[in-house]
C-alpha cells in the first residue's frame, strides 16, 4: 500500500533532493505517493503546512524555528528531520554598487570583511553627499538571506535598519528589481544570481560560504503531531530524500539530475543554470570572469543532510540579535529542538553521527559561535538591535 | 457606518475581475474606503499611500511574503501589521487559505471588526473560483463540440454517412469502449491527422 503525501516546494535548486526524490522513483520506491505542489510564497507554503494542507515541505530553516516560537504568526511546532541544503546563497550586486565598492575596497574582493568596510565607505559618502539610501533585497523576514546579509555588513559597520534599507522581494522579482534601480543588490538562492549574471544586470559579489563555510538554509519541514503521528512514512520520506541527495551529489548523475529540476513544473528554468549552481562553478560576473567553489551549495555531502541543532541555536541568536526573537532558555531550547538529527538517525537504521568536521559555523567576523552563551557571543557585536 | 468608522482596505491582487467582485461586494456591505492595488512593483511603499487598517491579499501573489515584513519595524516599515487574520481562530485561517485569500490587520484595529471583513472576503473569493471553474467548463464543452463535429465531418466524408449515422456511429463506439464521445471524436482527428 501506498501512503499518499502532499509536499509544497517553493522552485529553488535547493529543493533539488525532493524534487529527485519524487521523480526519480525514490519516493515511490519507499512507498510514498507523493504530489509536489510548486508554490509562489513561503508564506503560503508555511500556512498550508501550518493548517496541514501539507503533511512536508521544503522550508527556510528560519521559518520552522519561527513558527515553533510563534514569532509574528500562529504557533505551530515543527520539526525538520532532513536538511535539504547548506550554503547556495549568493549576494549579487547592480554595476554601479560594484564599481562604487571596488572604487572603495582595500584588500581582496573575496574577503567579505574587506567588501563590507568598502561598502560602509558607499553608505557614508552616500550619505554626506545626500544620496537616497541604498536598498538590499532579500527573500523573507526570516530567512538565512536576511541574516547572512545583515551579518556581513554589520561587521563593516553598516548598521542594517538605519544605514540602509532591506526589503523582501519574491525571489522572481529580484532580477527585474535589480535591472530597474529598485534594489541595489539582494541575497537570494539559486538559480535567480546566474540569471542576473547572465543578463548583464548584477555581479556576484559574495558567495554566502564566504560569510559562513556551514549555514542551513532549507529543511524539510513536517508538523511535530504529524512527526508523532507518522513516524514511518517520515522515516520513509527521509531515506527517499537521502538517497535523492547522494544521487544528486555524484558528479556523473548531474545533468539528469539538471534535467530533471529543469522542467516547467518543477524549477523551471535552464538545465545549464542550475547545474553551474549544482557543481558550485558560477559565472559571477557579465564579462564572463567565473568563480568555482566546493562549498557553494551542499546538498548531502559532508553530512549536510543530517540536521545541526547548533545551526537552529545560530538562526535564534540572530532573530534575538535583529530584535525579531526575545532572548531566553525556553525560546533557546525550542530553537534547537527544532533541528532533529535523531528523526535522521531513526530513518537511516540508528547509530547515525555527524561525520567528523561537520561542526560549526565558520563566520567570518566574531567569536566562534557557542550555542550555550548566546549572549555573551552577541555581545562581541557592536551592531544589533537586541535587549539582553 | 459612518465614512471615519468604515476601516480603510487595500485589496492587492493581480486579476482585476476578482478585485471588482470583492470592492463591489465590500461596499455594498458598508465598507466604503476600499482601494484596489494591481501594480506589485515597489508595493510596500503604494501600500503605506493609502496607510491601510486592513490589507487583503490573493494566495497565488508572491507579493505576499513583501507584506509578512511589516510585522516588523525597520526603515521600511512604518506601520507595523499586529496580526494575521485572527491567529487564535484556526477555523478562518482554514477557510481563507481554502479560499486562496489572506488578510493583514493593521496594528490598532479593534478584533472583532474583523470578522465580518474576513468573511466577505472568503465568500467572495469562493464565488469568484465557483465562476471561474463554470467558465472553464463551459469552454471545454465548446471545445469538444467543435471536435465532435470535425471527426463527424470525416466521417461523412470518408465512410460516405449521413450527419445522424456518423453521430450514432460515434456513439456506439464510446458506448462499446467505455469512452466519452469526445474522445472518441479526438482519436478519429488524430488517426486522420496521422493518415494524411
């Protein structure tokens, strides 16, 4: 017998190890019927699941930890069991903030401390000078985007609410926003930082593994009562979504994999683009210049499937450090708690570790991060908006 | 309802009839400070134009995660939202996703002015889909006349029969292999097609 399952997905890279996992017969291999529903915002993806419209979905890791803590919405525990990716951001820049922070930088442009000293140079200028602040785009509220990018300008003294402005964009918008003069720059997921690449409208500034060499950026998301429920066709989905991941992540099976994200119903978009994002090998600027990185996504290897809690423990520090969270143990426990590398472990037949060197946060500026002294990690911080 | 009491409501949506149909039926219920929003491109600041109390918003938006920002203070937002529909009444976040309709409360609007607001929303959005799906219908019926009159065409013309006999022809067939006649008449224009 089949279980039927209905999982929302918002058309990111990514989502890559659900989408193979349904149409490489992995699902349906564990017994799992499962209908992908594409999605237009994370709002509706977080309320469809909230309201059990959906039983999984592919999630900003941010957002499961919100909703648990009820933050701006409705209460729901949930529990993510799978990381569908590390890492995959990319902050991209117009060409007139390009030339204006290489007209200022002091060092390596791939050294984010050195971008964001220049950048805090643009503002100030800018500034004096009268000039409208700049607006960053990013995807959500609670998002990685949000924070990653707050993180990297914070350590060059640009403070995110009073230097400059950082809106939500749906991830589509971006591009258009961007070659319009709405948005200056944004941090979005793949495949919308090629596609600004490609079009001559924005440079790839920073990879967001340049910010952090380990940051969750989506999970699979399912209710905790549905976890409780259900813990079967969990364990089910998750095996079905690791083996998807392993597939994905063998260089040989890229372009099927490509090809399949590719269709219209799912990704949508060009084989060629999000197989650049799959192999971490991007072209970050018009003129063609590329950029290649190991760790620009991680959909599987190195662990990244296996959830972290002391990466749930850094996303509440920054909702504490941007005043979205209260600081407290409870609010810290349920953080973490949010994160279940024991539901991964149960799926893969128990015993499961985190592989060696699968730790961390590796930030580029600040004290190596210890989920049990939040505060006294945010206070090495100059910039931030938290009460302790 | 005075004009002061009626709250002030942007509808932002992209369907034009759809927003019609919720401002007349918001009106007619009292609600006269209604405004349309169908421009998403630089949507917070055309929002905070109108300094709403209510913002409603379709569910196949992707703008509506640009509106999940104002529950926050920052430089961009002015007005913070205070809530999401009615977060402790599940069964009308229920309906309103249903519906394919979500609704902002400004913060200082009292709760139980809420309601009516919502419910209108839900049922005019239900009566909007009601139609949309009749209208589907009736153009696939139209659809498969023109198909069904086309193999019927073939018919006459290949197996020298008169309109009634390729009709009853077709009819048969479908009955005998469980089929609709549409796609009966659909498989005699691909076999044609394919035979030419």
């Amino acid at each position: 017998m089949t279980t039927p399952l209905h999982i929302g997905f918002i058309p990111l890279v990514d989502a890559s190890a659900l989408i193979v996992a349904v149409d490489k017969g992995f699902a349906t291999a564990e017994g799992l019927d499962v209908t992908l529903v594409r999605e237009v915002s994370w709002s509706n993806v977080r309320d469809k699941l909230n309201i059990g419209r959906f039983d999984a979905a592919h999630l900003l890791a941010p957002v499961a930890i919100a909703s648990s803590l009820g933050l701006g919405h409705v209460k729901v525990p949930i529990v993510a069991p799978f990381n569908l990716g590390l890492n995959g951001n990319a902050i991209t820049v117009s060409p007139a903030l390009h030339a204006a922070i290489m007209g200022e930088i002091d060092g390596d442009a791939k050294d984010p401390m050195a971008t964001a000293l220049a950048l805090s140079r643009v503002v100030a200028k800018r500034r004096a000078s009268g000039a409208e602040p700049l607006t960053f785009g990013m995807t959500f509220p609670f998002s990685t985007h949000n924070y990653q990018l707050r993180f990297w300008m914070a350590a060059g003294g640009v403070d995110p609410d009073e230097d400059l402005r950082l809106v939500v964009l749906p991830p589509p918008y971006m591009v258009d926003s961007l070659a319009n003069g709405h948005v200056d720059a944004f941090c979005v997921g793949a495949p919308w930082n090629s596609v600004a690449v490609d079009l001559g409208v924005g440079h790839i500034l920073h990879f967001v593994s340049d910010i952090l060499v380990r940051a969750a950026e989506k999970v699979l998301a399912v209710r905790q009562s549905w976890s409780e429920k259900n813990p079967e066709v969990l364990a089910a989905l998750i095996r079905a979504a690791q083996r998807a991941a392993e597939f994905i992540e063998q260089p040989e099976n890229r372009s099927e994999a490509a090809a399949i994200l590719a269709q219209p119903e799912r990704i949508g978009v060009d084989a060629e683009v999000i197989q650049r994002t799959l192999d971490g090998r991007l072209k970050i600027s018009p003129d063609g210049t590329r950029r290649e990185s190991s760790r620009y996504l991680l959909v599987g290897r190195e662990g990244a499937a296996r959830p972290d809690p002391a990466q749930a423990a850094w996303l509440y520090a920054q909702m504490v450090r941007w005043g979205q969270a209260q600081m407290g143990p409870d609010a810290l426990k349920t953080a973490m708690g949010v994160f279940r590398p024991d539901l991964y472990d149960a799926a893969m037949g128990g015993g499961g570790k985190a592989p060696a060197g699968s730790h961390g946060i590796g930030a580029f500026a600040g004290p190596a991060f210890d989920p049990a002294d939040i505060a006294g990690h945010l206070a090495a911080f100059k910039i931030g908006h938290w009460k302790p | 309802m005075s004009a002061e009491s009626s709250p002030k409501i942007v509808i932002v949506d992209e369907s034009p009839i759809r927003a019609a149909i919720l401002e007349e039926g918001l009106r007619e219920a009292g609600f006269t400070r209604v405004v349309h929003i169908s421009e998403m491109q630089g949507l917070l600041a055309r929002v905070y134009a109108h300094d709403p109390d209510v913002i409603l918003i379709d569910l196949e938006n992707p703008s509506r995660d640009v509106l999940e920002q104002m529950f926050q203070v920052s430089r961009a937002v002015r007005r913070p939202i205070a809530m999401f529909v009615d977060q402790s009444d599940s069964a009308s976040i229920q309906a309103s996703v249903d519906a394919g309709v979500s609704a902002y409360i400004v913060d200082g609007l009292k709760k139980e002015r809420i309601k009516p607001i919502l419910d209108l929303c839900i049922s005019r959005f239900n009566a909007f889909s009601k139609l949309q799906d009749e209208l589907d219908r009736t153009k696939s019926a139209l659809e498969e006349r023109k198909v069904i009159d086309r193999a019927k065409g073939i018919l006459m013309k290949v197996k020298g029969l008169t309109e009634d006999e390729a009709y009853v022809l077709m009819r048969s067939t479908a009955m005998r292999e469980k089929k609709k006649i549409g796609e009966i008449a659909q498989s005699i224009l691909t076999a044609s097609e394919l035979l030419k």
